[in-house]
C-alpha cells in the first residue's frame, strides 16, 4: 500500500505530533479550556531570503473551516518578511491545537515552493519558467507542489491531474525515452507533429543522440516554420560550458535563418544560472530547485490567553497587525489596536491580516490559482523584493 496519509485521517488529527494528543488529555482530566490567540510566524526565511510568498492557506482553511475558532490571515500569495504574522487562530485551544502540526506543513512546504517558484521568475522575467520536478517527489505530493509553484510565479506544470487543479493545460516537450524508442530525434520530432494535437508547441529535445548544435539544425531543416523550440537537457557530464553550446547552437539556427526557434532549457538549472542564461534562453523547465525547495520554518505560538497578553521567551506577547505601504512597499508590525497615519514616504499603508473566519462562517473565498498568481506577479515587480 501506499504510504501515505487520506484526507480522512488528517480531518481526525491522526498527522499529529502525539504531545498535542497528550496534552489534550491533561487539559481535559483537569477541566482547563483556555481561550487563547495563536499566530503564525516565521522569525527566519532559508538561504539568503529577504521576503517569501504565503502559501497553503486554501488547504488550511479546509482543515479548520468546521472549527469553532475565528481566524485572521494575509490573502494567499501575500508577499511577507521574517516576523510578520502571516496567520491567527482564536478559540479554545483544544478545539484546534490537535491541528497544529498538519496546519504548519501546510504553510511551511507550499510556501517555500511557491517562493522558489517566484525567485525564479522574478530572474527569468519576461522568459517563460515551466515546473518540471514532479518527479522528484512523493507523487501523492505532486498537485500540491505543482500548484504552489504555479501561483508563486510558474507559466504552467508538467502534469496532468495538476493542471486540472490550476485550470490550465499541463506543458512539456518529449522524454529521451521515446527518442530512444524511435530511433531519431528527426524522426521523432516528426511523429510528434504528426500524431500531437495541433495546439502544443513543437519542442524537440536535442541532446539524446548527438552533438546539440548538429541536431539543432537537423530538427530545424526537417521542420520549418513548424519547429517551435529546441530543450537541452543536456547531462551534466557532458555539459561543459552550457553556455557557450548554446551560444553556438543559437549562432548556427539564426545563420540559417531559423532565428524564430526558441532555445528552452532544463536540467539541474539553479537561480544563479538565469542571469547568464538569458541573453539567450527563451523558456526553462526548472525541476528539483522548486519541488524541492526548502520549507520556510513558520512556528505557532501562542500569544494571549484569555484576553491577556502572554507568550514564551524569545516572542512578543499580544495581537499584532502588519501593515504594508502601498507605495514604496515597507512594512510595519504594531500591536492590534495602534493606529497608523501615512507612512514615511507619504503613501498610505494597508492592513494585510483580514477576518477569513467567523463564528464558523468562512468570510472570503480564495480566489482561483490564476488570480493569485497574478497577485504574486504584481507583488514581485517592487524594486526593494
């Protein structure tokens, strides 16, 4: 059987850590029920980070929807910094706290993906950046992954079930695999324009047999006008210097009047890479850098307890809002009832944590992957991310 967790056994706190079940226990035997405000924050973001993208929150509103607890949250795709609270829970602590740990790997992996996802655009600009990696994770994952890292900035998602999940047709070009079967990747390339629907692009994967810049050419002399796009993916061991085979490669097409022929590239692609590559790259299939993304460490803490401010050494006791300036960006963490003017650059700043949660009444919808990609999308064009 595949080892995995059902929707079933997460709904019943079953993904739990057992001293949450433990300490239920206790607070019931001794008859205590605190009301207590419980945030969500990361002090600290991974690598070199300075800002992440919130993601999950869909997910963690169908976790705790039937809830008695009320809760606050910045919208999906919130662009947010180390300290600011991204989520807050009220209610009777043990109502929710058995959900502690599912809500955290919610927040935690979706948000280091679809940050990820962002940086990479944010580097490939106008380029297009497809999600590859699906087949270095759990597939009982994959739509989760590929849906965060479709809003956090991806042009599309390599597989199937994912793309109906995001609403858009799934991307790709061709596997060595069949190369290998057919024999040729001139005859392959053919087959595919014979056989594929019309619609998707023809990308020819260049790398299986021969040299990258001679199959270019072939690819492009039997084509024509038909020939999309070539990918190299072109095996680390037989790499070199990928910039310069594909300098060459480019310089060859463009000499024979193929300029219209898209250079697309995968494999092993880091963020530093992209700032070399596109002055010749038109798309990337980025895999293992985004599915495999580091989680952002988001912690719960509890910060009130029957109306009282309280919190554990190293956090800041009480409700908190943050802010954000609508015109340079800057942000401001102040406790729930401070009052702001303008902030110092004369713009007006906006409240990023809304009531989405209320007596059991979900108060907003979350809007569709496309949309809140567009949000990330619209965010990440700040100078200061």
């Amino acid at each position: 059987m595949f080892q995995i967790a059902g929707e079933k056994e997460i709904k019943e706190g079953k993904i739990t850590d057992v001293y949450f079940e433990r300490s239920i226990q206790i607070l019931e035997s001794i008859n205590i029920d605190c009301k207590v405000r419980a945030e969500f924050v990361a002090k600290n973001l991974p690598e070199d980070w300075q800002w992440a993208v919130l993601a999950g929150l869909e997910e963690v509103l169908y976790l705790i929807k039937d809830l008695p607890v009320n809760v606050r949250a910045m919208k999906e795709g919130t662009i947010f910094h180390p300290d600011e609270v991204v989520l807050e829970i009220e209610g009777n602590y043990r109502d929710f706290c058995i959900y502690e740990t599912a809500v955290l790997g919610m927040l935690c992996q979706a948000s280091g993906i679809a940050t990820k996802a962002a940086r990479f655009k944010k580097l490939a600009g106008n380029r297009q950046v497809m999600s590859f990696g699906a087949r270095r994770m759990h597939p009982a994952i994959t739509p989760m992954i590929e849906r965060n890292a479709y809003i956090g900035g991806c042009d599309g998602v390599s597989v199937i079930k994912s793309g109906s999940i995001i609403g858009e047709d799934p991307l790709g070009t061709m596997p060595h695999s069949l190369i290998l079967c057919i024999g040729s990747t001139v005859d392959a390339i053919k087959l595919f324009h014979e056989i594929i629907d019309p619609k998707v692009n023809r990308v020819a994967l260049i790398d299986t047999f021969n040299d990258e810049k001679f199959e270019c050419l072939n690819v492009a002399e039997a084509m024509g006008d038909k020939l999309y796009g070539v990918r190299f993916d072109t095996p680390s061991s037989r790499r070199g210097n990928f910039y310069s085979t594909i300098q060459e490669a480019r310089w060859e097409l463009d000499l024979r009047g193929y300029e219209n022929v898209k250079i697309v590239v995968s494999g092993g692609i880091q963020e530093e890479d992209l700032p070399m590559l596109n002055k010749l790259v038109d798309a990337y299939g980025i895999g293992t850098s985004i599915s495999n993304a580091p989680v952002v460490d988001f912690s719960m803490d509890i910060v009130e307890i029957n109306g009282k401010p309280i919190a554990k050494r190293g956090k800041k006791s009480g409700a908190k809002n943050v802010f954000r300036c609508s015109e340079c960006g800057n942000s401001v963490i102040v406790p729930v009832r401070k009052e702001l003017g303008n902030c110092q650059c004369g713009g007006s700043f906006q409240e990023l944590l809304i009531d989405v949660v209320k007596d059991n009444v979900i108060l907003t919808e979350i809007p569709k992957p496309k949309a809140i990609r567009k949000y990330v999308l619209d965010q990440i064009k700040f100078n200061n991310l």
